[in-house]
C-alpha cells in the first residue's frame, strides 16, 4: 500500500463528532437564548415564573410569547409519550421531556451532519453556519410548523425569526467548532 494514499473515510467517527458537536452546541444554544431573552427584556423569564414553569429552560420562550399553548420540544415529547406509554406526559415529565427532545434533535441532527462531513467536507464551510440555517429553514420554519407543533411562520413575530435565527448561527458554528475537536481527537 502506498503511503501517499488518503485514508479510508470511516463514518463512524464522523457520526460521534457530529453527535457531540450536536450536544454541545444545543447547550450553547439554550444558554444563547437565555442570554438573549435577557438583554431583549422580553418578560419571558417572568412569564414562566406567572405560569408555575421554570425560568432554566430557556427555549420554552418564544413559543409562550408568540402564543403556543405549550413548546414545540414538549408537544413532541408529548407525543412520544403517547405512542410509547399510551398517555401524555406531566407536568413534572414535560419539564424534563422538552429540554430531552431539544437534546435528542440537537445530538442527531449534529450526527448526521458530522456523517456527511466525512464524504463531502464542503458543508463544513463558513464554520458551521449554512448548517444551522438549514436546520432553522427545515425544522423551525417548514417542519415544526408542518406537523402542528408550532404556529406558521407567517403567525410569528419578526422578532421570533430573528431569535431563531440567531440561536440556529450559534448552534450551527458551535457543532461545527465541537466537531472538528472530537473528529481529531479520533483515530
């Protein structure tokens, strides 16, 4: 075998990288929006408070400002109860199910993505952030939306997009950052 050949491209060791640059960058996100909900003196943190809901779980809050009777993460953490126990979750389960759906979406979706940067390193490009715009424009905008989860976008706020979208730049170029640190400390 020649020396000068490139090395076999193992997916695997994409799908970790991807999957804990998925992670990390959820967190980031969650504590951008924190972060974010209290430079803007959106009241979200006191509106939680009024409705019995901890402030910790920031991602809860354009959802209650737009209107939603409840977030998109714990509607689906809802659902997924419903399918695998038979009921919806409580209230104590919803506090932890929305903050596991949001961690679970993030973590996956960061595999996949460290996956495809194995075979074309191209979507690596710009540090991550066309990735986190890809999943804003297909999760929040068109699929969470699509499957009644969330208002249309059309209802929203401008100010919900640009919270959005701001959020989607950080965990993009946060999956990115992790990514690339796991994907070379692996073989």
């Amino acid at each position: 075998m020649r020396s000068d050949a490139p090395a076999a491209v193992l997916p695997w060791q994409g799908v970790i990288a991807g999957a804990v640059g998925g992670l990390a960058a959820s967190w980031a996100m969650e504590q951008f929006q924190s972060r974010f909900s209290q430079a803007t003196e959106d009241g979200v943190d006191e509106a939680q408070r009024r409705s019995g809901h901890e402030a910790r779980w920031s991602a809860r809050s354009q959802d209650q400002l737009t209107g939603q009777p409840e977030p998109a993460t714990t509607a689906a953490g809802d659902a997924a109860a419903i399918t695998a126990l038979g009921r919806p979750l409580t209230l104590e389960e919803e506090d932890a199910g929305g903050p596991l759906m949001h961690y679970a979406f993030g973590a996956a979706v960061g595999a996949l993505y460290g996956a495809i940067a194995e075979s074309r390193p191209g979507v690596t490009r710009l540090a991550g952030i066309p990735f986190g715009m890809g999943v804003w424009a297909t999760a929040d905008e068109v699929g969470v939306p699509a499957v009644g989860l969330s208002a249309a976008p059309w209802e929203r706020p401008l100010r919900a997009h640009t919270y959005s979208v701001l959020s989607h730049a950080v965990y993009g170029l946060t999956t990115e950052a992790v990514r690339r640190l796991v994907r070379s400390a692996l073989p």
